[in-house]
C-alpha cells in the first residue's frame, strides 16, 4: 500500500526544486519585483498543478526533463493568477497560504506588476523545453496509434541532450495549450464572468462556464499537456481532457465548500470571502447536499476514465484527497 503522504512529500520537494531552479536571480534595478514575484511563487501551496501534470508526463511514458520548464511555467502562471484574485479590485484579500498577501507586503503598484512579470516570465520558461527537443524531419513517429511510440531519430544525439525522443511538435502543442487555457478562452475567460457578475444573480451555465475556464481550465492544461509531451495519441488526450475538466469542477466545488465550513487558520485565507463579494457559488445554488454528493461524484467518475489511459496509483490517490482536503 502507497504511504500517500510521503510520496506527496517526495514530489513537492521536487517540484520546489524545479521551480526554484527557474525563478528569476534578484538583481538588477528592477530587483523589487523580482522579489514580490519569487515570494508569491515560494508562499506554498499544494502544487497540484505541476504535480499532475509530471504524474500523466510518467504515467504516458514521457522519462525527459523537457516536461519541467512545463511544471515551473503553469505553477506561476496559476501563482500570477492568485496575486491578482487577491487584489483589492478583485477579492480584495489580505491573506493567502497563511501570508500576507503579495499586494499587502510590496504594495498594491508592485502586486499588480508582479502578477505580470510572472505571466510573462511563465512564457519564457516554457519556450526552454525546446531546449530538450530533437528535429522533427528525422522521426518517422506515428501519433496516430495508441502503442507505437518507434522513432527513427538520432537516439545518440538525443542522450546527449537528455531527450527521450521529444519532438519539437509535441512541444509547440503544449505552449499552444497552456497559452489558450490561461488566456480569455481559457482561465482569463472565467475570471471576467465572475467579476462581471458580481452582485448578480448568477444562472446554472453561468456558473458552469466559470467553473471550467476560472479552475478547470489550467487542470485541463496540466493533464493534456503532459500526455502531449509524452506523445500519448490523441484519443488519450481527449479522454485526459475529459478527466482535467471533471477534476477541476470537483476541486472548485470543494473551495466552494470550504469557503463555507472552514476556518482562516485552516484554510489559510478568510473563509466567507464569496459571501463578502456577493457571489453566487455552487453552495448557494444547489445547496450544501449536492455540492458535497457531487464533487465525490466527479472525482470517481475521473478515476475511472483516468484508468483506461493509464495507471497511475498516486495520481488516482490523489484526486481522492480533493475530496476530502481541509484546506
């Protein structure tokens, strides 16, 4: 049996490690940004994102290190994401992750910038997967098929730049994916309905676009874009959407939940922050009941589809535990 725990532990700290390594240095004159940037990036958090993202890398048979400029550039984007959420235009928080927030310890001016510079320096570190990729025109790979991963490319040259066969294609996919799901077809698209409708009544499609595009969208991102770099078929990509979408509901179903029941020393951020802003949540229009009947609904039914893809026991773990988490 697993020791979850452990092996949770085992990955952040390799997700640190990857992150820290593609932090920006802090100098130069613009080094106060630099700074607000890197605590917001190293305040905490679960790193669900990245960490899904290496686990369908692994499960689909991707072994390169071309997947971690992918790991590093989503956990700031997802981090920009935040700092912006908590600025006093938006949710107008003080804390988050049990620290003051980015805009209360630097500043409204540089909390807004520093939100930008990790946006933009996201893009940055992904474009370094090129760095592990081979050239196409020498690899006769066929994504078409499910099992047939043969490439007839220099696999010398390939060692010798720790790339396992990564092509340059699948890599251009994967900034083409997290790019739309962070953009206004993606995560930014969720946010301006949410803010829009902000002491408003709020409709059931409201909500659910919301829901897929605010949360969803950067989980949908994390397990397709491993399976992309992994050359998994497209098949499997569609049904790990599928299982990136379901996740994402449960998970914002649950800090709907949590936003009711918990505590700020629990959560780490002031809970009743919805009903401070006057926002319709899952809570406040299906009721307490179905919210928690869903989000274990959800994450099973993701567990099964995750499954005819792949087997992956911590991944699968692991969307349990957003059932259950406290915070």
């Amino acid at each position: 049996m697993m020791e979850f725990d452990k092996e949770m532990n085992i990955r952040v700290n390799y997700i640190d490690e990857v992150i820290g390594k593609h932090l920006p240095a802090k100098e130069g004159m613009q080094v106060t940004v630099i700074e607000a940037m890197n605590y917001s990036v190293l305040a905490g958090g679960k790193r669900l994102r990245p960490m899904i993202l290496c686990e369908i890398y692994k499960m689909c048979g991707g072994t390169s290190k071309v997947v971690e400029p992918f790991m590093a550039a989503i956990e700031m984007i997802h981090t920009y994401s935040l700092v912006h959420d908590d600025l006093p235009a938006m949710d107008n928080d003080d804390y988050r992750r049990g620290k003051l927030t980015t805009h209360k310890k630097f500043g409204e001016d540089i909390g807004i910038l520093a939100g930008d510079g990790l946006l933009n320096f996201a893009y940055e570190t992904m474009l370094k997967a090129f760095d592990f990729c081979y050239n196409d025109s020498s690899c006769n790979n066929d994504r078409s098929s499910n099992n047939d991963r043969s490439c007839d490319c220099d696999s010398t040259s390939n060692k010798e730049n720790n790339c396992d066969c990564v092509s340059v294609k699948n890599v251009i996919n994967s900034c083409k994916i997290l790019s739309e799901k962070a953009g206004i077809y993606g995560m930014v698209g969720g946010q301006t309905l949410d803010v829009l409708l902000t002491n408003k009544t709020m409709n059931e499609e409201q909500l659910d676009f919301i829901f897929l595009l605010k949360t969803g969208a950067l989980l949908e991102a994390s397990f397709t874009i491993g399976a992309e770099l992994a050359g998994a078929s497209n098949q499997d990509i569609h049904k790990l959407l599928e299982v990136g979408k379901k996740v994402g509901l449960a998970f914002q179903i649950q800090d709907d939940i949590l936003d009711v029941i918990s505590s700020q020393e629990v959560l780490g951020k002031p809970v009743l922050s919805d009903e401070k802003n006057n926002k319709t949540t899952y809570v406040t229009l299906y009721g307490m009941k179905k919210s928690l009947s869903d989000v274990e609904k959800l994450s099973k039914e993701a567990i099964e589809l995750l499954k005819i893809v792949g087997n992956n026991e911590f991944l699968e773990q692991l969307i349990l535990k957003l059932i259950h988490r406290e915070k």
